[in-house]
C-alpha cells in the first residue's frame, strides 16, 4: 500500500558529534510524526541526508548520494537536505538536485514537524532557512539516542567565533546556551534510563552562557554546569566537547582535578603552532596563551589526557610556521590529534586570503604531521604499561576474542576476559594494560 511507504524514512548523518546528535533529535521528532525508521533507502518513503560542510570533501558526499538514488523518485519517494550543506548552499540545492523537496538548516529543526506536513501535502520547495538569528535551542523530549548507555546533550548551540577558515558560524547560526536546570533535567531523565556516560555537547562549550532560567535557580558557570552533571547520581562519567581555548578556564581543571567523574581528557583545537598564523586565523590566543592552558592542565592533581585539531597549509603558512607547529607537538606531547589540510569554505574570510598553499604540499605537511605524533603517542602510551584502568565495556571484537574498553581518558583499551568471565556491555571493568600502540592499549581484565 501507499499509505505505507510514505510514512518511513531513511536518514544519513555526516560529519561531527554535534550532527550525529541532532540527527537523534530529528529521528525522534519523526518518530513523534508518525513516521519509522528504515534502515534502507529501497524502503523508505522520505530519504534524509544530514549534511556537513566543514570542508569540501564532506560538502561533495551528499551530492554524490542524491546523484546515485536521484531514480528513486520516479517511485514517489522524496528527498531532504539537512544540516551544514543545507544552510550554506540554501536553496540552490533545488536547482542542482531537483528531486530535493526539502533543505532545512540546523537551526530551523524546530519546525519540522509543520515541514513535514507541507511534504506530506505535496509541497515540492520546503525550506527552513531563515533562523540563523534565533535565541532558541532545538530542544525536544523525543530525542532517539541509539547507544543504552552513553548519550549526548546539547548545551550550546552555534558559534559567534568566526575563525577565518570556518563555516560553522554561518551553517550553524549565533551562539545560544540552553539553561542550566534544562540540562540538568534531561541528564537526571537519561540516568533514571540507566545511562551512566553523559558527553555535552557544543561548537563551543567554554563560551556557555546561563540564560536566565527560572528565577529561583541561580545561573551557572560551564564549570558549574559541569560538575552538576558529574554530581547527578548513578552518573559515573562525564565528557565536554568542544572546547575553545580563548574561553577554556583554569575552573574547568579544578573542576576535573576534584569531581572523579568528571573524564580526564580535554579536547583543545590549536589548529597552528604559529602565532602569525593564529592571528590570521582569527583564533584570538597566541601559541604562548595556548600552552598556559596546557600547563595548567599538565600540573593538575589527576593526569589528563589532551588531544586537539590542526590545519596544516592554512594561507601563508611558511614552512618556518609549520616546524612551529612540529614543535608544539613535541612541547604538548598530545595523547591524539586530529590533522586537517585546509580546505578553503564559502563565505569565510580566509577565502579571500592570497598565497594558498599547494595541495601537494598540504599533503606533505599533514604527513610529516602525523609521522611525528604517530611516534609521540607509541611513546606516550607506553607509560600506562601496568597501570590499572577502569573501562566502560563497549563491545567485542569476535574475530580477536577481545572486548573493546574506553578509558576515562578517552583510550581504547582493548582487553580479555578471564575464563568463563562475560563482561557485560554498557558495565565498568578493572584491566591492567599489557601492551600499546599508537591509537590503541592492550589489557588483561582484572577480577
Ligand atoms: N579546512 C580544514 N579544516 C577545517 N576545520 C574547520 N574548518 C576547516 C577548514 N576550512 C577543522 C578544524 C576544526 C575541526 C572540526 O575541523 O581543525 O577544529
Ligand atoms: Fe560539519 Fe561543522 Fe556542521 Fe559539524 S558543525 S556538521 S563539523 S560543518
């Protein structure tokens, strides 16, 4: 019947956390509509793509999947764009993909539910476009989390930073926090639901700014939020993401140095080694800023793990920028990095920046980059040889016979069971580590 296949839907998220949690909230809000979800695209009424444009590689995948199933439509079935690539190319994907009746940026998820209506009725041009500006969160009670044990929450919404490279202030609107007690709410809700790992989420959690919620709560600082996170009962981890280190306080150290739950890892984009390129970046932290906030980090009570991002072949890097960059890795000694070749993005000011870098070059430098942390982690994580770690179980790898941990560190840790031992998923398990890798640990759980 008809009736049947309209009333499903297919949805793919691209790009970071920010988006895989959004697409929760969608999927929820769909399911709220009456709609379920498929996991093929043959048997889906309304196929959805949550996009990324963080850089170009990520843009072109969703083009290339509406190019391949563009044929279904002739079976009726339509199409939405959501996310990043919606908001910044607008409705010119209608003229590029025809078959797309729907383009909704991140910031008008709020009101799907009525887009959805205007599918339902036929509408061929349904767009969400216009709330770049709003001071609303998309907050909804029906999020569909997929993992029963670890879940996201949302607490900041968009960025105000404009960083010379970046697409996210104009895909993802101004900066708007959700207040403190909403949060508070929905991460007593996930621990009542049994989930014991909590990760906030935002462009920009340092920048978290209390609105002024009911007037007898009083507001909180992202450190305050935070620790009242870590403090709700039968909560045993909570992570934060991403951090931007003009607003990264020395209260967040304290907080993680004295709240056992709170994880010991923080994630800091440098995105240069080099001041010069920081400050055309518009990053507004010069290299000595940054490692302050390393420091204070590596003088902590508790050992924190610290990974960051990194753009290499930014406009204008030199290669005396680029060994700047080399030799942060050596002074920081990162527990992981994420490496980037600078990918020029619509409407970003860098766009306009003379002396690109070649890609051949960018490519080389992303080599060397990670050549020399691949050797910095072998030897980093050598230290925790012996250590004993507890770990979240989350799930086996069958081929090897090993169970696949997460530190609170972030690490994986790959471990075996005693004899007749079956670690239960989602459980928290002693190991001592064994061996390490560079991007992995290997354990032998304790009982
Ligand atoms: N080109 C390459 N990398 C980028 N990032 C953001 N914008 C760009 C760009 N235009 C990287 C940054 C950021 C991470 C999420 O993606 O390192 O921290
Ligand atoms: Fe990609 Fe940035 Fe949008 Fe996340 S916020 S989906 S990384 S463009």
């Amino acid at each position: 019947m008809p009736g049947e296949t309209q009333k499903t839907f297919y949805l793919e998220t691209f790009g970071c956390q920010m988006n895989v949690h959004d697409s929760e909230k969608v999927i929820g809000t769909l399911m709220a509509q009456g709609y379920r979800q498929v996991s093929t695209v043959e048997e889906a009424g309304l196929i959805l793509y949550n996009t990324c444009s963080i850089r170009d590689k990520a843009e072109q995948k969703v083009f290339h999947r509406l190019a391949d199933y563009k044929k279904l439509q002739a079976q009726g079935k339509k199409f939405g764009v959501l996310g990043c690539v919606a908001q910044q190319e607008g409705e010119k994907i209608f003229e590029r993909a025809p078959h797309v009746s729907l383009v909704c940026g991140s910031a008008s998820y709020r009101n799907l539910p009525q887009m959805l209506i205007q599918i339902e009725a036929g509408n061929q041009r349904v767009t969400g476009l216009d709330d770049r500006e709003t001071d609303e969160c998309f907050e909804t009670e029906f999020t569909a989390r997929t993992n029963p044990h670890r879940g996201y929450i949302t607490i900041i919404e968009g960025c105000d930073k404009f960083c010379a490279y970046c697409v996210v202030p104009f895909t993802r609107g101004k900066e708007r926090s959700r207040a403190s007690d909403s949060v508070l709410a929905e991460a007593r809700q996930m621990a009542e639901r049994g989930y014991t790992e909590i990760q906030l989420l935002g462009q920009n959690v340092n920048s978290y700014k209390d609105p002024a919620g009911s007037s007898s709560i009083r507001k909180k600082t992202f450190a305050e939020l935070l620790t009242a996170v870590a403090e709700v009962a039968r909560i045993k981890r909570v992570r934060f993401t991403t951090s931007h280190p003009r607003d990264f306080g020395r209260d967040i150290v304290a907080a993680i140095e004295s709240v056992s739950t709170l994880c010991n890892h923080v994630h800091l984009p440098v995105q240069s080694g080099s001041t010069r390129v920081l400050d055309a970046m518009q990053r507004l932290y010069t290299r000595e800023q940054y490692l302050e906030r390393i420091a204070w980090m590596k003088a902590a009570k508790r050992e924190i793990s610290i990974t960051t991002d990194i753009i290499v072949g930014f406009p204008g890097e030199s290669e005396a920028d680029f060994e700047q960059t080399l030799s942060l890795l050596d002074e920081v000694e990162y527990d992981g990095i994420f490496g980037f070749k600078y990918s020029p993005r619509p409407n970003t000011p860098a766009l306009k920046f003379e002396d690109a870098i070649p890609d051949g070059e960018k490519a080389r430098r992303l080599a060397v980059l990670q050549e020399k942390q691949r050797e910095i982690q072998r030897r980093r994580n050598e230290r925790h040889l012996g250590q004993i770690a507890e770990v979240m179980v989350e799930g086996k790898n069958e081929a090897r016979g090993q169970w696949i941990g997460r530190t609170s560190q972030n690490k994986v840790l790959n471990f075996k069971a005693p004899e007749g031992v079956t670690p239960v998923l989602g459980s928290y398990v002693p190991v001592v580590t064994t061996g390490c890798f560079p991007n992995s640990l290997l354990g032998q759980m304790v009982i």
